[in-house]
C-alpha cells in the first residue's frame, strides 16, 4: 500500500510542477511509458505488473475530479488524459500478465469474481483511453467526449469491487479509498450545485433590482 500512496504522491508533485512538459511532450512520455510496460512484462511479480503503479497514479486522476477549485487542480486536470493514457499503458502488464496465467494455469471459466471484474474493468477503460488522446477528443467534440467519459465513474467501481474482492490485507485500506473519494466527489457535486444556484439568485436579484 505504502507503493501505492507513494506513487500517487509523486506523480501528484511532478504534475503540479511540470504540467506544461508532460502536455508539450506526452508522446514521448507515451513511448518511453510503453517500453517500460513491455520489459517490465517480462519480468516475474514487481511493482508495475502487480498494478500498484497504475493504480496509484489512476488515485490521483480520479481524485482530482473531487478536490476544490483552485491552481492545484487546474494544473492536475491540465493533464488528466495524459496521465490516465500512462495509467493505462502500465496496467497492460498486469491485465495481460493475469489474463494469461488464468488461460494457461486455471482456465477461463476457474476464476474468481474478482478477476472477472477485473477484465470488465480492462474492457470498459480501453475507450476512455483511446479518447482520452487529445487529437481523438477533438474529433469527437466535447459533448460526445463527456458522454463516454462518464463511464470513468463505472470503471471505479469496477477498480474499487476488484481490488476489495482479492480480499487480502489491503482490504480495509481500500474501503477507506474509494469510501473516501464518494464522499468527496458527493461534496464536489453538491458546493457546484449549491454555488450555481446562488450565482443564479444573484443575477436574478440584480435583474429585479434595476
């Protein structure tokens, strides 16, 4: 777990200071993330094919929907595609890694709900990635963009029911999680709300008042 919160602190830090880098060269960034996926595929159980890498950099993008306004989230959601497109490039290994081992070792159909959930997991992310490219978001127009993205908030779940399934020691620290950001995106929803309809009572005051 300490991996995990490790990962989502640092990416938290460089993305605040290098935001405007990561964005002007996330290509690279893509590329150079792709052949640490690959060799790191390779390899036997580490850090990134066990999925603590992505994940922990997966925490930070789905709780920066939930933080306060202000400079630290502008600067975060300046790059949310691209670190989501990271997240995901470094999760192949692990989804790959176990789809793998369940069609060689236990079979398809001998796997746990948890693995089952954590394929659906892999399929419903696979079109939030693929538009999460900024020249594909473009095409597709922010409207469209926004319809497919609300989908984010099934693939957490997912994430969230796949993760506290394994049942394995990190289980409550998983609950308090995904416990955690509902709550704080419940907030988020609610102070935009509550800020929207103040904001209207305010015009409609001034309007009345002329």
């Amino acid at each position: 777990m300490t991996i995990i919160i490790f990962t989502t602190l640092i990416t938290g830090i460089i993305t605040y200071f290098f935001s405007k880098q990561i964005r002007a060269y996330a290509v690279i960034l893509y590329i150079i993330t792709g052949f640490i996926a690959a060799f790191v595929g390779s390899h036997d159980a580490n850090i990134i094919s066990l999925g603590y890498v992505p994940f922990g950099i997966y925490l930070l993008v789905m709780y920066m929907g939930a933080l306060d306004k202000g400079k630290f989230k502008n600067q975060l959601l300046s790059v949310r595609g691209e670190l989501a497109i990271i997240a995901t490039i470094l999760l192949a290994p692990h989804a790959l890694g176990y789809l793998e081992f369940h069609l060689e070792d236990i079979g398809i159909f001998n796997g746990t709900i948890s693995f089952y959930i954590g394929i659906l997991a892999a399929v419903v992310v696979a079109p939030l990635t693929l538009t999460s490219f900024r020249f594909v978001r473009s095409k597709l127009g922010y409207k469209k963009w926004k319809k497919i993205h609300y989908f984010s908030y099934v693939f957490y779940l997912l994430v969230a029911a796949h993760l506290i399934l394994i049942q394995n020691d990190r289980f409550w620290l998983y609950i308090g999680i995904f416990a955690s950001y509902t709550v704080l995106k419940l907030w988020t929803i609610y102070s935009d709300r509550r800020d929207k309809k103040l904001k209207k009572q305010q015009i409609q005051l001034k309007k009345a008042s002329t």
